[in-house]
C-alpha cells in the first residue's frame, strides 16, 4: 500500500511540474584545483553542494598540473579538475579517451537563473574547445589580454590613447624621443604575453575570423601570406627605432610589470589580471587603464580582443560523476560569481558584469573597464597554440628572436611557415579544425 501511495504520489509530482530530486548513491566528490596566484574559486559551490549532502576532499595547488598527472596515468582521478592548459595538454588527453564527453552539462540549469551553463559559461571559449563535434571542456574563468596605460602618466605629456596603427606609431615616435621612457614592453621569458599585441594585427590586416580560423587550422601558406608578413614587418619596425624596453627579453613577467609601475613603460602587454597580481606596488597616483590594441588602419574598423581562461575536465575514470551537475549548476550562478569577485578578483563569467552592482564593485576598476571594452569589440580565443605543444614552443622562441632583432620579419615568416608544414605533413600528431 504505501509503495502504491509513493508511486501515485510521485506521479501526480510530475505531472504537476515539479522536479524529482535525482538520488544519489556516492557522496564522496574529489576536486583538484589550480590554486596559484588569484586563490580559491570553488568554495561557493561546495557549500551549495554540502547542504545537499556531499562531501568534499578537495586540492588547491598552484602545482594542480604536477599532481593531476600521475594520478590520471595511474587510473586514480579526481572527480573534477581544473589545470592550467599552459602546463597540461588537455587536447591530448582527449584523444586518448581520458575526459568525459559532457555536452549534457551544458543543457544544466544554473541555479538562480532561467539560463542554461552553455549560454552562461564563456560559451565563446566552450564552443570553441569542442573537439569532434562535442564537448570536453568548460571554461574555470575568463581573462582578457590586451595593453595597460597609467592615465596619470598619458596626461601629464599630453599623450592621447592611440586607436589605430599609426596613431600608436606617432605616439611610440614621441615617447622615444621626448623621455625616457620605453614605450612598450611584455616579459620577454614568457613571449606568449606578446600574442595579445600581434594577433591583433594579424587579424586587423587580413579578415578576422577567418584568419584566425587558417591559423588555427595550419592552413598552408598561411605563415608567408600578407597580413602575417606585414604583421611581422611592423614588429621589426618597432624593434628597429627602439620602441620595446631594453633588456626584455630576460625578464620576468613580474619584473617587467615592475617597471610599467615604476614609469619606466608607457604601455604594457598583459591581461586582466595585472592589477591583482601587482596589488601592494602601486603608487597611490598610478591611474591604471585598458587599451584595445591600436592594430587597425582606420578607427571605425573591426578590433581585435584576446580571451582566455583555465579550463575545467571531468576525468573518465572518475569514481563519482553523480555530482557534475550540482557543481556546474552552482560554480556558475551569480552568486559563485559574486563571491569569487570579491574574494579573488577574478570574473568567472562577464555574463553577470553589466547587471550586477556588487561585481562591479567588488573587482579592480581597470577590470570592469576591460571587460566593458571587450564586449564592445570582437573577442577570440586562439586554439593551435594550445593544440601543438612543441610546434608553440618553436612560435614563442621566434617571436623573441623577431622583438629582439635576431631574426628578421622575413625569416620568422619563413620558419614560421617552415614549422607549420611539418605539424600537417607529420602523421603522428593528432590533427584538429575550427570553423
């Protein structure tokens, strides 16, 4: 009788609307997290998810990758996971079946919301690490790169925000040969901060998306075609007049962002997350602010924001994937986004940005204001980087050799292009397409 009863009861529960609560059977959930630099993103969740009964053992290292490692050889995951993709191959990793296949998490619900995870969580990032038509990856957070200016610095010469090119070349020309000061800079150990300045050239001289795309797809020719020659030729014009800092090369990125601090950089290459990363060394007049990078050759023409962001699997051989839909439900609510915000500095999502007060207070002002201006122009996110591990290696060490004047805008091309044909003519690495 009362099996009977239960049964009509939850029958009458449906048909009225109301959601059955899935049971779950393991509430043991294990979460290895990268934990360096901007600190812990996931504690919201895990409350939302232990008042529901699960319990959590959970890792926060900034060594997440060297952890995860052994542990994912070793047939012993966490549940969920987050490293960083610059320290982990994750494309890699899919193909040897390693991840989950979780397009249902996208079609989640977030809580608080009418809105599912796939149109909340960095769907330009999401849809774009799709590998065979399907989807392994979420997006942990969202980081623009792009170039910083001191306000306070820009006013005291006179000098105006550059829009496009050759208003950047015109100002780069005063700087140099008014002041001291070195008009651009990036760290030079780690030239991937620099993309953010040359990619947008790249796409501001051919076409855009589909540039990116034949980058991104190693398409042949691509390396030697005009707009990357000219994008290239550009920074062998800088290096020549001596725009960059002296001595870049060899420094660090908190080295060189010193120097940005100290007023020895007018304009630094760098990302949204500088001014957490710095706090404590600003001078109380420093006016930090974001500009697009001056690519363009007329300033109505379509401009150009780098993305990117840590990613987030859900290893195959995990012991428990009961609770992947809870986690994705809270880690992407407004509220998750607002205590991250204030705890840690950092945007999960921008979705929430424009409409939400208390985001905006809680993060930098040079933060709201780059995100503003990236939803205002064409944000991409760049693939083949991540896709070819040692094929990137090779792209970064050229890009030093071409800012430092080792090698020429020719002769980077060329290599570049040289680099590119052997990924596509070697049949042991995994070949992946965009667009």
């Amino acid at each position: 009788m009362k099996r009977t009863l239960v049964l009509v009861l939850t029958v009458l529960l449906v048909l009225c609307g109301f959601a059955i609560a899935e049971e779950k059977t393991n509430n043991e959930v294990s979460i290895l997290w990268d934990g360096g630099g901007n600190g812990e993103f996931v504690n919201y969740a895990i409350e939302q998810m232990e008042a529901k009964g699960a319990k959590f053992d959970i890792e926060y290292t900034p060594k997440a990758h060297e952890v995860f490692q052994p542990m994912l050889v070793g047939g012993n995951p966490p549940d969920i996971v987050m490293v960083q993709f610059g320290f982990f191959n994750h494309f890699e990793a899919i193909q040897a079946g390693a991840f989950q296949e979780i397009d249902d998490l996208l079609n989640v619900v977030v809580d608080g919301s009418d809105k599912m995870v796939g149109e909340i969580a960095n769907p330009d990032i999401v849809n774009a690490v799709m590998v065979d038509g399907h989807h392994y990856l979420l997006s942990s957070n969202m980081n623009v790169g792009g170039m910083y200016y001191n306000k306070t610095m820009f006013d005291e010469h006179g000098w105006t925000v550059p829009t496009t090119w050759d208003e950047f070349i015109a100002l780069c020309e005063e700087i140099k040969t008014t002041t001291d000061i070195a008009p651009i800079a990036y760290p030079g150990m780690y030239p991937y901060y620099f993309d953010c300045f040359f990619f947008p050239q790249v796409l501001a001289l051919g076409e855009g998306s589909k540039t990116l795309n034949d980058m991104n797809n190693m398409v042949e020719g691509f390396w030697t075609s005009e707009p990357a020659k000219e994008a290239a030729k550009r920074v062998e014009y800088m290096c020549e007049q001596g725009y960059f800092l002296e001595n870049m090369i060899g420094l660090s990125h908190t080295e060189t962002q010193m120097e940005f601090i100290n007023g020895n950089v007018a304009m630094l290459c760098c990302g949204s997350w500088l001014e957490n990363e710095m706090a404590g060394n600003w001078p109380d007049d420093f006016d930090l602010h974001f500009m697009v990078t001056p690519a363009v050759k007329n300033a109505e023409d379509e401009k150009f924001v780098q993305l990117s962001g840590h990613l987030v699997c859900f290893p195959a051989a995990a012991k428990n994937t009961e609770w992947n839909k809870d986690f994705v439900a809270a880690y992407y609510s407004e509220e998750s986004a607002v205590r991250v915000a204030k705890e840690c500095g950092v945007v999960i999502t921008p979705e929430y940005i424009a409409s939400n007060e208390e985001i905006k207070a809680a993060l930098p002002a040079s933060v709201v204001e780059t995100f503003t201006l990236t939803n205002e122009n064409s944000g991409y996110y760049m693939l083949a980087t991540k896709w070819y591990s040692e094929w990137n290696d090779q792209r970064q060490a050229l890009t030093d050799q071409l800012v430092d004047g080792e090698i020429s805008a020719e002769g980077f091309c060329e290599t570049m292009e040289a680099n590119s044909a052997a990924v596509r003519e070697n049949p042991d690495i995994v070949k992946y397409t965009v667009g």
